[in-house]
C-alpha cells in the first residue's frame, strides 16, 4: 500500500510496491458525491479519529482502517474498496521521469505547469513504471475546477478509467496541485476512493458521505499545506525610532491561517459555497 515515512508530515514515501494499491486496484467514480450531503440510503459512519490526532473521518460499516497518521487514514472495505484520504506526494519541479526513485524527501519530478489530468497520468504512469507494468493508458472522463481562494493553487475533482494489473478500472478523487516552494518542489494532495467495476456504481453515495467527513487538525493542516523546502525565517532587525534602523522582513515559512482555514473550508471539508465566509469566496459573513 501507499507508505509514509515516520515523522515526514509532508510525503509519501514510494517505493516499488507503494503504488500498487493505485495501480492494481479499481477506482470508484464519486464525481458529483463529494462534498455533498450523503444520499438517502447512504450507510451512517461511524467516527474514526488517527491515534496521533491529526485527522478524522467516518468509516462505513464493514470497512476496517488500515492506517491512520500524519494526515492520512486509509481503510479497505469487503468487496475490495479503497478509500485514502490525505495522500500527499513532494513533487519536483522538473521534467516527469518514469521509474524515478524517491530520494531526499522528494517522490518524483513533474513540471508544475501540468494539469491536474496530466500530474495524475503522470503519477499513474510513474507508479506503473515503478512495478514493471505498461502505460496505464488513463482516459480522463471528467475534470471539474474547484476555486480556492489562494494563489497558485490548483484544485479539482477528476474521473475517468485507465487499464491497471487486473484489467480497467474506474477512478473519482478530489486532487489539489500546492505552489512551488523556495526549493523548486510542491505538493499534491488526494482524497481518493477505489472499488471493484461491479460495486463502483451503488458505493457512490458511501464514498461521498467519507470523504466529506474528513477533517485535519488545524495545527497539522497548516504543516501540510506548508512548502516542503521552507524559506528563511524573519530578519529579526532593531525597531524604527531612536536607537533602530527599521523593520524585519521574510516570507513566512507556513501559511497564514485565513489561507489555512479556508483550504479546509474549501478542500478537506467542501463546504457549499453559500456557507463559506467571503473571505474564502463564499457569501456568508466572515
């Protein structure tokens, strides 16, 4: 399965097998259920929180969580579903190399111009390449923008098919491209859900009822969402006046938390516009 390396917030640390989980099973299409409230039918949840207190969400009956920390809670349901959510790769700004090994704290190399369609082809054909396995010849059905009130982010949800290890399959995810950091890197970040062809279609509802019920704690969302190589602290300089010479300058190293706040809003917890604040693009009172 996808794995992490203990105590690196920020990555997944892929490894030949590590995207098997993507590659050699199918994804379910929830374009269109994410963020919405769970359709009539729709098994209740039950809460789960990570031990490390990073993150919790709903787990439908029957399903057992496989992971849980740093963010991400994977769970494995009993026809062969998948849903992970918090996925997240640290992604060099270069050119996509197939069969790149992960080193430095650094998954893979893609232009950060590319497309949410293309950062996910490119991550299925790299995941492909890394277990031996041809192009996975990914189709993109569907590819719906979601604005984010923050600059230089892309966020979107996609769906489509592609061919992985056991035949075609069909995928749904919410997907979000970070800027690129003083060190030339990025992140991207999944809510991601997979099943079987033959129970895809009635576990829609299901996997739109979990992934709205995602939630990051505020201390750990504001870690992911910071740049992996972070820039210098503030210059800590003497106060204007009698006896200084002005102020201090930087850049800081996390986002601020209107940022933060209002990628949960948006993102992790999708919220409908008409209840966001204004100050996160939506109509209600900040």
């Amino acid at each position: 399965m996808l794995k992490r390396k203990t105590g690196n917030l920020s990555r997944v640390n892929l490894i030949s097998t590590s995207l098997a989980a993507i590659i050699g099973a199918t994804l379910l299409t929830v374009t269109g259920a994410m963020g919405q409230a769970p359709a009539q039918g729709a098994p209740s949840l039950t809460s789960y929180t990570a031990p490390d207190q990073s993150a919790q969400a709903g787990v439908p009956p029957g399903w057992n969580v496989t992971k849980g920390a740093e963010t991400v809670i994977l769970m494995t349901g009993p026809n062969g579903e998948t849903i992970n959510l918090g996925l997240t790769f640290v992604v060099r700004n270069a050119a996509f190399q197939l069969g790149q090994q992960p080193s430095n704290g650094i998954d893979l190399s893609m232009p950060n111009s590319a497309s949410l369609d293309q950062k996910f082809t490119m991550l299925e054909q790299w995941g492909a390449s890394m277990n031996n396995k041809p192009d996975p010849q990914m189709k993109i059905a569907s590819s719906t923008p979601i604005q984010v009130p923050m600059p230089n982010v892309q966020c979107g949800r996609l769906a489509g098919s592609f061919n992985s290890m056991t035949g075609p399959v069909a995928f749904g995810m919410l997907m979000c491209s970070l800027p690129v950091d003083t060190g030339g890197t990025y992140k991207v970040m999944f809510k991601l859900a997979q099943a079987p062809p033959n129970v895809a279609a009635q576990e829609k509802a299901l996997a739109g009822a979990v992934f709205a019920s995602y939630k990051i704690a505020p201390a750990m969302l504001q870690k992911k969402l910071a740049p992996h190589f972070a820039p210098p602290p503030p210059m800590q300089m003497p106060p204007s006046g009698p006896g200084g010479v002005g102020g201090g300058g930087g850049i800081p190293a996390i986002p601020d938390s209107t940022n933060s706040e209002c990628f949960d809003l948006v993102v992790i917890r999708e919220t409908p516009k008409y209840q966001l604040p204004r100050k996160c693009g939506g109509t209600a009172p900040d």
